[in-house]
C-alpha cells in the first residue's frame, strides 16, 4: 500500500482503477525555416482553426458544465488576439528564422512563465490557459487531434501532471472517478471544473505521483487530499464506512435548507454568497444563500480585451438582481491593481504594487471608468436590492469624494430620464488598519462595512500569504486581526450600522463562536460552504461564543 498526501481541490471520495495521463510531448526542435513568409502563414493558418476549435468548445462547455467552465475557452479564444503573443511569435519567424511550431513554443513558454511568478492567484493560473493554447495550436501545425478524455472506455480515476481544460471538458464524467494531479492549485482549472462536475479531486502530489501506474487500484480521497495505492482490505474498508457516512452528511445538510443560520438562544447570522460571473446565481440559490455578500465585478474587466461598456455591465448587474428575487446583492467596484491586472489599463509598473495603485485610487484618479461602472450601477438598482461596495478605503476623504461623483451621476441620469432606485445602499471594504481605526468616523458615512480577511491580515502582518519565505505568518484567525475585527464591528455596530465578512474565513466554522460573539450580522462565502456553516451556527449559543472570545483575546 502507498499513500500520497496532496491538497484537497474537490471534496469526496472515489475508488477505482487507475488511469495514467501521458504527460508526453515532443519538444519541438530548433530546426531553420526555408520561408519565414511561409512559416507566418501557417502560424496565422493555425490560429484561425485554433480559434473554431476553441468556438466549439466554448459550446459544448456552457451546454454541459455551465458558463464559468466556458469562459476558460473564451478567454483562449481572446489571448489568440493578443498583439504581444502574436509578435512575439512573428518576430521569432522573422528575426530567427524559427519554425512555426518552434516559434510558438517558445512563446508559450515565455508568455507562461510571466504569468506562473504573479502573486494573484487569478492570473498565476492564466499560464496553464498560455501553455493549452501553445500546445493547441502545436498540434494543430503537426496535423495532430487533441489529447482528450474523450477516449476512455470505463470508469477510472484520473492522474496527471495537471489537466488542460481542453482534455477535461470533452470526456465523459461518467467514466471520470476523480483527479488525482502532480500539480494544480484551489484555483486551477482542473479544480474549478472537478467542482462543477462534483468529482472528487487531489492536487499537489509532488514527486510521489511518479509511483502511480496505470491498472492499479487506488481511493482518491478529495475531502482529506490524500492518495492510497493498492490499499488493504481494512483501509478498504475504513473507506467504504467513510463514504456512506458522507452521505449520509449531505443527505442530513440538504435538509437545513429554507432554515435561518440561528444560534441556539435565538441569534441569527446572515448567509450570503460570493460570486463573479452573473451565471453562477442558480448555483448560490440551490445551497440556501439569503444573498450576494460580494460580486466581484472586476471579472468584467479581466474577461474583456478592452473597457466593459455601460451597457455591458448594466446587463450583468442586471441579470444578477433579477436572478435574486429581491434578495440583497452586494455589488463591489473595480478592484485592479497589484497583480491584477488588465493589459489595456496600461497601468506603470510598481515596486510594491500591493501598497500602490489599485482599485478605489484607480477609481478616484480616472474617474471615465468610475462613472462609466457607477452608472450601469445605479440603472440596474430598479430591479433588485441593490448594494454597492467600495474597496480599499482607508479614510473619509475619499468616501466624500465617491459620494460627489455619484451625486453627478445621478443628476446626469436624472437629466436623461432614466431610473434608478432611492433605497441603494453604500458601504465599504474594512481592508486595511487604517480603515479599523478610523471605522467611527466611516461608519457616519457609509450604510454598512464588509471586511476582506486576505488583504487586512496581509496589510496586519506585513506578510504576502504567497510568499513562502513569510506565509508562516499569515494567520486570518490570529489575535491580532480578530481584535482588529472587533474593534471595527463594536464601533460599527454604536452607529447602528451592520457589518459582515467576505474574506476566506467567512467559511471556517472554528472562527464562527468569534464572529457570533462579536455580532457580526453577515458572511459571505462560496455558496457550497453555505449549509456546513449553518449547521455550526444552530449548535452554538451566544453566552459560549462571548465567553470563548474572551479566553481568546485575554
């Protein structure tokens, strides 16, 4: 028996025979062009079947796994029109009389590895996206088809080095156990498609993945991250025991839906949803969110190759108010910056990106873009409970300065006769310590507070959670950012205004006695988080949540 430890990306278990992934590719080698005019033309030949390859699957991705899953070709789709890829690849052709195939591989290995070193974790996982689309269009100038899993013939689990998206959305789910990667991440796309598909994933299992064999036996156990090869007929059956106790867990959570998040002696938590897309509203209402704690709309900007319009955000803002029955949904402004970044921002590079030039100060200092968002939000208010959140506020300046911008827009509007809603609320990000200490001043300004645990620990600590020299001290349940969060919710809450949480540890159900004890009235996760939390709100009481905060922060 061998048992590999990973991460766990998709929760539940699985047991099954092996598939191995060939993780082959034949480099393609340094061999001169006897035309660089010709070898342009099969590049340019390739891109456009690269393109209608990407199309198709664009299709058969929202059909079968819904709209995020298809935005990952769509997004592929875009980077073929991407004038920096596109030259460098010509100028290999031209200025090194390189072969097509080589002078894309090269490209992809350049342009992937810009991506791979980016601290945010959206855009580190755009190099995967670079590397599937340089060996698309590889195989594409060898006459090659694509290496799906579309080819299996019974069901097996799944090891790879990682999964390309392209391989993933073409192969029968009924015939896919579970993944098991050598690489991959929370926030790669064989994990965001493994949830959407429900199948069990493992990721991150280093150099023991190279023990796996095609044939052997295995149990996939995405809900602890682990691996066991050929396992013995008692872990056998420690899994089998495992497997019916979980779902007899998820049959016991389905039933709270419909039921507040209610503490014992009768105190009740908020449960909303995070999301960034507009098509992922069904999803939150099936696991019981109240609401949207937080629309990331800088996906709008990210997924676009130039500014979104009006009136594409206005539709967006749209259908999620309407997808949510008059329920509140919390919609933040542009959040850029750092290493979030959209090419056609053109933004300087920094030093210290993360202590620079980003979201509200983007805002504030080039302000067409502000307007532009702020008035397909004001105009989608009529049909829903809308709520707007701005990011990285640090002072009252610039709440006053936001609030004179929106005043224009609204005459603006007004003049033109179009509507928006009176009863729009206006409420900020607690992200930084400055924003904690001066949150008496803000809370007479604003209607409600909402804080982002990754960014006020990381602006606490002083500490880049991805840096793995200093992520030793990134710790969103420690002392200090729990008395930070107090301190800001007890001022909050003497202006009668409410507060809730976005960040991560809205989720983790050891920092709930806190949040309850501090009356935090809201959390926002991700929406298959919803009924876990709630059942861990009906089993506490406030009085053992008070005194349980008290041992913590004494």
């Amino acid at each position: 028996m061998i048992k590999l430890d990973g991460i766990s990306i998709s929760a539940g278990i699985a047991s099954g025979e092996l598939y191995v992934l060939s993780a082959a590719f034949e480099e393609p080698k340094n061999e001169p062009a006897e035309s660089t005019e010709a070898e342009k033309t099969r590049v340019d030949g390739a891109i456009e079947t690269a393109k209608e390859q990407l199309g198709e699957l664009y299709e058969k991705a929202h059909a079968t796994a819904g709209e995020e899953t298809a935005a990952i070709f769509e997004v592929q789709a875009m980077m073929l029109e991407d004038d920096d890829l596109l030259d460098y690849i010509h100028d290999m052709i031209t200025q090194k009389s390189a072969r097509a195939e080589y002078a894309v591989y090269e490209a992809g290995i350049h342009f992937s590895s810009v991506f791979a070193v980016m601290d945010d974790s959206y855009m580190k996982e755009r190099a995967v996206d670079i590397s599937d689309l340089a060996t698309r269009l590889i195989n594409i100038l060898r006459g090659r088809s694509d290496e799906t899993l579309s080819q299996l013939k019974n069901p097996v689990i799944v090891a790879a080095e990682d999964i390309m998206p392209s391989q993933t959305i073409q192969m029968d789910k009924s015939r896919v156990l579970a993944f098991v990667l050598k690489k991959g991440s929370m926030t790669s796309h064989a994990a965001i498609l493994a949830r959407s598909l429900g199948i069990p994933a493992v990721a991150s299992l280093g150099d023991g993945f190279d023990k796996l064999e095609s044939g052997s036996f295995a149990i996939a156990d995405g809900s602890a991250g682990c691996v066991v090869v050929e396992p013995t007929d008692d872990v056998k059956a420690e899994y089998d025991a495992k497997t019916v106790k979980l779902s007899a867990e998820k049959h016991r959570l389905q039933a709270l839906k419909g039921t507040q998040a209610k503490t014992k002696d009768g105190n009740v938590i908020s449960l909303y949803a995070n999301i960034g897309h507009p098509d992922e509203v069904p999803n939150i209402l099936v696991n019981d969110a109240e609401g949207i704690g937080l629309f990331r709309s800088e996906f709008l900007y990210l997924d676009n190759e130039d500014f979104p319009s009006e009136e594409t955000q206005f539709e967006a803002y749209k259908s999620v108010l309407c997808g949510m029955g008059g329920r509140r949904v919390v919609i933040r402004t542009l959040d850029l910056g750092a290493d979030k970044q959209a090419p056609y921002f053109n933004l300087e590079h920094e030093e210290n990106p993360a202590l620079g030039y980003r979201a509200i100060r983007i805002c504030l200092d080039r302000t067409d873009i502000f307007v532009t968002q702020l008035r397909a939000l004001l105009r989608s208010s009529v049909y829903g409970k809308l709520a707007v959140m701005f990011p990285m506020i640090v002072g009252a300046e610039e709440v006053k300065a936001i609030y004179k911008i929106i005043d224009k827009v609204k005459a603006d509007l007004k003049s033109e006769g179009r509507a928006f809603s009176d009863e729009i609320e206006f409420g900020i990000m607690i992200e930084t310590p400055a924003s904690v200490i001066v949150a008496d001043k803000l809370a007479e300004l604003v209607d409600f507070f909402s804080v982002g645990t990754n960014d006020l620990t990381q602006y606490t600590y002083a500490a880049d959670r991805l840096n793995q020299n200093v992520s030793y001290l990134f710790d969103s349940g420690g002392q200090a950012i729990i008395r930070m969060i107090k301190r800001a919710a007890d001022e909050i809450h003497k202006k009668n205004k409410w507060i809730g949480i976005c960040g991560e540890s809205a989720a983790d159900v050891s920092l709930l006695p806190y949040y309850l004890a501090m009356g935090i009235d809201e959390l926002s996760m991700s929406a298959g988080s919803i009924l876990q939390v709630k059942d861990a709100v009906l089993g506490l009481s406030s009085a053992e949540c008070v005194e349980k905060l008290k041992r913590f922060l004494d």
